[in-house]
C-alpha cells in the first residue's frame, strides 16, 4: 500500500506533533531521549524491546532524568551523612549490562585510537568515550576501563609541594565521627555543613559585578578556578591528617554571583571552628607548571605542526620547542609555583543532627543547582553582569587549563600530547567554556567511603523499593542478554515512536502507583516522592 500524500499543512504539523510528544513525555516525567536495547530472553530464545533512559544530569538535555540524578543524589547525601557504622565496601562480579557497556567502550576506543593515527579529529569520540565512562560508573562498576597513563618521569612535581604547617596524627580506618552522650544518656553524632569560598579578587557590589572592574584580578580568579578541584584534594588530606581519621565528604561545587566556584561540604564528623580556620589557612595548592610570564609566540606567528617527528617547530628557525616534560625538568629550584590556589579566609560551618530540619535544608542546598550548568545558574541580566561575565570569558581564553593546554605554545612550550591542529585561544578544554565558568572539574565530589554504595545501588534500592510496594517479582538478571539496537537493525524504533512508548509506561506506572497507594493508605507525600525518583 502506497503511503497517502501528505499536504504541506500536514507536513508542518509533523514537527509540533514531535514537540507535542517530547512536552507530554517531559509532563510525565519520561525520559526524552531513550536508548533503545534489545532484551533477548537466554532461556527461550525471545526477544523484547527496552527503552533506558538516557541519565543525563542537565535539565536543558532531559529534564526528567536531572530530576531523577538530582533526587538520587539526595538520597546519597542524606544516607551517608549520618552513618553510625563502617559502611561496607564489597565489588561485585560485572554483569550483562556492565559487559555492554564495556565492549561498547572498548569499539570506541579502537575508533578513536584509528582516527588519531589518521590525523583526524577525535572531539566526538572522545566525549563518546567520556559518556560511556559514565554509563560504566552508573552500571555499578567501580573505576574506569583504561588505567590512568603509566607515569613515565621519574621526577615528581608532587614532591615540590610544601608540607602544610599543622600538627599530623596518623589516619586511623575509622570514617564514623565521635559521638557525645548528654547527661539524661541521649547520645549525639553531630555532622558539619561547610560552604568555602574563593579568595577575594576586587570588593564586589550586590549583584556580584566588580566595583572597579579595571582592578578586579580576573586572571587570578580563572586560575584559581582552573585549580579549584585540586585545592579541594589537599583540604581533604588535611583535613585527614590533622584529625586523624578518615573522613568522609559529599560536596557540590557552585558558582557564586561573582562567578568563583565556592563549594557546599557535608562532613561526617565534626570539627571546631578555630581548628578549621588552622586548617584553612595552612591548605593552599601550588601549580609547578613551567613559567608563563612572557608570550613568545603571537596569533600571526605560531609554532608550526612537524608531521615526520610529531612535534611543533619555531616558524622561524625551524628548531624544536621544549617538550613538556622537558619543560618541567628545566623549572629551577629556586623557580616560584605558577599559581597558588588557597581559599578565602570566609567560611560557614554549622554542625547538624541526624534527621534534623537543618540536614533537609542542607541537601537542599548541595543538590539545589546540580541540573544545570555552571555558567547558567546565574543567568546575566543587567549590562554590568554581561560585562563581568565577558571579562571573566577573556581573562579565561588563554588560560592555561592543563598540561596538555593548546595555549602553551604562546609561550613556546609544546603541550604534552601533541597533535596537529592545535591553536592558542581555542583549547578545546572544558575549563575555557563559558558555561564551566573555568571549573571543568566534577560538580558532585563524593569520598569513596562515604554511603558505601555507588551511585547504580542507590538506584537499584530505590527500584527495589518500587517494585515491592507495586508488588511486581524482580527479574532474574542472569535470565537475559542485552544489545543496542542501532539505525539499520530492522527492529530499531525512531524517536518519535519510543516516545510513544516512554509516555505510555509512565501512564501504566503512575496508574499502578495510585492503585498501589489506594490499597496500602501510604501519605500521598512519600509516594509521589518515589516516583519523582523512580
Ligand atoms: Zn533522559
Ligand atoms: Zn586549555
């Protein structure tokens, strides 16, 4: 049968209706852009269809699914915080789902490793490759497939690092903080909310833009933006160090109106205010990075890729720049660091009970902005905010983000891992987009012991959770094989179909938790608290 003709006002139509479909899966909390998995019964032969959701953290990707992470989030603060326990730290053996997505990391792996050798881009593969590092992690599997470089110098920047001035205690195994018994025998472990900001950089008016934008220091605020997840990592160590045991974190990093990161810090345990302040001051991180102080190269005469050696060249003389190890090696004893990161010395801590009214309203505040990014969570109205975030844009330009920065050929040092195609100015780095605001680091920092489960088992208890109160047996995992279903596999579904999909299993799910909640009398509240989650 020969498909009808379509006018051109059904034609129009067409994409309303898609938008319709995405509106209405949104509406019901479904996933806008499912992954489609073929789902092969082992025992039976038969095949099904499952749509996953596509996980994503950012609202502006797929609203439902930030929503989801946000709330799983939540629930992975508020059950760590507490702890009265040693949480127990046990991997298991990987799954079907986990192997998928690691046979799917390792294709992706080779087909960049091909496009490299052929010159080509590898942007998109290597954010393919970041996404599914992420799958991984979310499927439960601790760590990541490629194991970091082999560190091939022998000659440490670590070391260079100073030893902070502070009295050390040997860590001990314990994570748990201390507990305080009252007189009537009630016993307390009190937790800490921490927020620590960024130095200051120039007085700022209320809206955060500079009094005297000419004297704010935006290049000190972009490299201690740059290195703000290292200054995080020696405050953990000493804080570690100086109270003796293990401690444990959850944190969200965030930007501030005067757009420096500032980070929300629960903390297990708890530690007075004069000893933080010791803390503080004595934690600081030093860049040993070569000197950057002098531009060698300019736009309209850059070092020049050399295809036979792999390296880059002086336009003019046709010498070799300084590899970067090379570079390292020549910082002298008596160089100074290229930056060092500390934070202000202004900073909040509160202690907080378990189950209190103020732990609710503190993990409001460390999961309030984790949907979106962090240049859009103070969107810029006024011309003075523009101004400011322009300026802050510039200043982070030809920053250097890392070792491996394009904008180090400006100053006449090749970067580590070299490749043609490089330009100052237009690193490709996360830190030098507008919407990271220089931190290009991970917004939600969790220590490793902190709940005792990864972010995949909060998920599972929460299915768990639902699959019982809807009555529903789980499935046997070991009972099925799974596959993505690409474009030209016959059984693959368009997006518009999987919609259709996505917002009918939402209906039949919210239609089984009303049933579900009729028969069992649960407070409306916690239900539709659980399926925002679910
Ligand atoms: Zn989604
Ligand atoms: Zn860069």
């Amino acid at each position: 049968m020969t498909p009808a003709r379509q006018t051109r006002a059904q034609r129009l139509a067409m994409p309303l209706a898609r938008q319709v479909m995405r509106d209405l899966a949104i509406e019901h909390g479904g996933c806008i852009r499912p992954v489609q998995l073929r789902r092969t019964d082992i025992t039976t032969g038969q095949t099904d269809q499952v749509l996953v959701p596509c996980g994503h953290t950012l609202a502006t990707v797929c609203p439902a699914c930030a929503s989801r992470a946000k709330t799983l989030r939540a629930a992975q603060c508020r059950e760590g915080w507490h702890l009265d326990t040693e949480p127990a730290i046990a991997p298991d053996d990987p799954d079907d789902e986990q192997q998928m997505w690691v046979e799917r990391r390792a294709e992706t792996q080779r087909d960049r490793d091909e496009a490299a050798a052929a010159g080509q881009d590898t942007a998109e593969l290597d954010e393919l490759a970041g996404e599914l590092d992420e799958l991984i992690t979310r499927s439960g599997l601790r760590g990541h497939v490629l194991p970091a470089q082999p560190a091939r110098r022998r000659r440490s920047t670590r070391r260079r690092q100073d030893t902070p001035d502070l009295p050390r205690k040997p860590i001990m195994a314990r994570t748990i903080g201390r507990t305080y018994t009252a007189p009537d025998g009630t016993t307390y472990r009190p937790s800490m909310f921490l927020t620590l900001t960024c130095d200051s950089y120039g007085t700022v008016r209320e809206d955060g833009t500079p009094a005297d934008a000419d004297s704010y220091d935006y290049p000190r605020a972009a490299r201690d933006a740059i290195h703000f997840a290292a200054l995080f990592d020696r405050l953990v160590q000493n804080l570690r160090r100086f109270l003796g045991y293990d401690v444990q974190y959850f944190a969200a990093v965030e930007p501030q109106r005067r757009l420096a990161p500032h980070v929300h810090i629960a903390i297990r345990g708890t530690i007075s205010r004069a000893d933080l302040r010791r803390v503080l001051a004595a934690t600081y991180h030093q860049v040993w990075w070569p000197p950057a102080d002098h531009v060698r190269y300019e736009d309209d005469e850059l070092p020049v890729w050399h295809e036979a050696s792999g390296r880059y060249l002086d336009p003019t003389t046709g010498a070799f720049l300084p590899t970067w190890d090379q570079a390292l090696d020549a910082i002298g004893t008596t160089a100074e660091p290229l930056h060092v990161a500390r934070f202000g010395p202004r900073f909040d801590a509160k202690g907080v009970l378990a189950g209190s009214k103020d732990t609710a309203r503190c993990i409001g505040y460390l999961t309030k902005y984790l949907t979106k990014q962090l240049g859009h969570c103070h969107q810029a109205q006024t011309d003075a905010e523009h101004a400011h975030a322009e300026r802050l844009a510039d200043a982070l330009r030809y920053e250097l983000c890392s070792p491996a920065c394009a904008n180090w050929l400006r100053y006449g040092i090749e970067p580590k891992n070299p490749r043609p195609g490089l330009r100052p100015g237009q690193c490709k780095g996360k830190a030098h987009r507008r919407e990271y605001l220089g931190y290009g680091g991970r917004r939600v920092l969790v220590s490793r012991k902190w709940s005792g489960k990864t972010l995949a088992d909060h998920r599972a208890d929460r299915k768990a959770w639902l699959t019982e109160a809807l009555g529903i047996s789980a499935t046997d995992p070991a009972r099925y094989s799974w596959e993505p279903v690409t474009p030209g596999d016959p059984d693959y579904m368009p997006n518009g179909r999987r919609l259709l999909h996505v917002v009918a299993d939402r209906l039949k799910w919210q239609t089984a938790l009303d049933e579900a909640r009729r028969r069992a009398g649960v407070q409306a509240a916690s239900l539709s608290a659980t399926r925002r989650a679910a």
